[in-house]
C-alpha cells in the first residue's frame, strides 16, 4: 500500500492511501490495472491525536517519577528522626512503664519500618521507568506475604482475604514487589 497525496475538485490536499492491482488477459499479459484509493485523512489525524496523547502521557510520567523520587528522599529523613527517637525512647523506658506504653513503643517501631519500607519502595517505583532492575520470575505469594501480614488487622475488620496461591508466578522487579 502506498501512500500519496491527491487533490480534491476544490484545490486542497487529501491524503490517500492506495493499492494496484494488475488485470490480465486471456494471454496472462498485462491489460490494466485497478487502483483503489482510500482517503487517510481521519486515519491521519487521529494518529497525530495519538502521538500527542502519548508525549503528554510521556511527559506526565516523567513528571510522576521525578516526584516521587523527590518525595521519596524528602521523607527520609524524617522518618529517620521519628525512628531515632522512637528508638531511644524504647532502650530507655520499655520495661519502666504499664504494658500498655511497651506496646505502643512496639507500634511506633513497627510504623516506622513499615513507613522506611514504603518509601523504599516509592523510590523503587520512580526507578522502574529507567528499568534499572530486570524484570525476574518472582513468587507473589512470598512478595505479598509482609503486607497480608502488615494488613491482616484490616481485612479481618473488612471481611477480606488473600485469594492468591501461595506460588503464584508473576514477572517483576525484586525491590518493587517486596510490600507489593
């Protein structure tokens, strides 16, 4: 199929997309032809559309991945202050206060890794883009077990489940699926 450009009765462009088919005699010799032409002009434009579409998508996700790298950062830091001071508070009064008190410390701590965990993974995530993990084979039931484990409170709450088989296979990077 070929490509062109013919001109309509009224002087502009149309672009068109044509196709020769030869015709033959009794002979087999070649007698004419038949030219079918297709006019391309919605086809045209809708892929312009479409390559618009996918440099603002482009864009937009180069937008997002540098957020998310920034925000990654950002939030370290202090989350490490809250880690620090969660810490000492622990190595000073766990023991020293009700059970209750231990057991909030205990929460402070686990939040806290979890949150490290969860920016990891933000920082994971703003790095697929550049791909700089390969993709591997990846087990998902072992991937989403910290986070049945971590969510485990609210789907009891919500009456909600995990469905997947424990071998489930799945296709990812190893530092953005370890909280799924």
């Amino acid at each position: 199929m070929d490509h062109d450009v013919m001109w309509h009765a009224q002087g502009y462009p149309v672009p068109v997309a044509y196709v020769v088919t030869p015709t033959h005699d009794e002979a087999g010799a070649v007698s004419g032809a038949v030219v079918m032409v297709q006019d391309t002009t919605e086809r045209e434009r809708a892929q312009a559309q479409l390559r618009d579409v996918i440099e603002n998508l482009e864009r937009s996700n180069q937008d997002l991945e540098q957020f998310a790298y920034v925000a990654s950062h950002d939030l370290q830091e202090p989350l490490r202050t809250v880690g620090s001071y969660t810490e000492l508070l622990v190595r000073r009064y766990q023991g020293q206060l009700d059970p209750r008190a231990d057991q909030y410390l205990h929460y402070m701590q686990d939040a806290v890794t979890r949150m490290r965990s969860l920016i990891q993974d933000l920082l994971g995530f703003a790095r697929v883009g550049r791909q700089e993990t390969p993709l591997e084979r990846t087990d998902l039931g072992a991937c989403c077990a910290p986070l049945s484990r971590t969510c485990a409170p609210r789907w009891n709450r919500a009456a909600a489940r995990w469905n997947g088989t424990p071998r489930t296979p799945c296709w990812g990077g190893r530092p953005c699926c370890c909280n799924c």
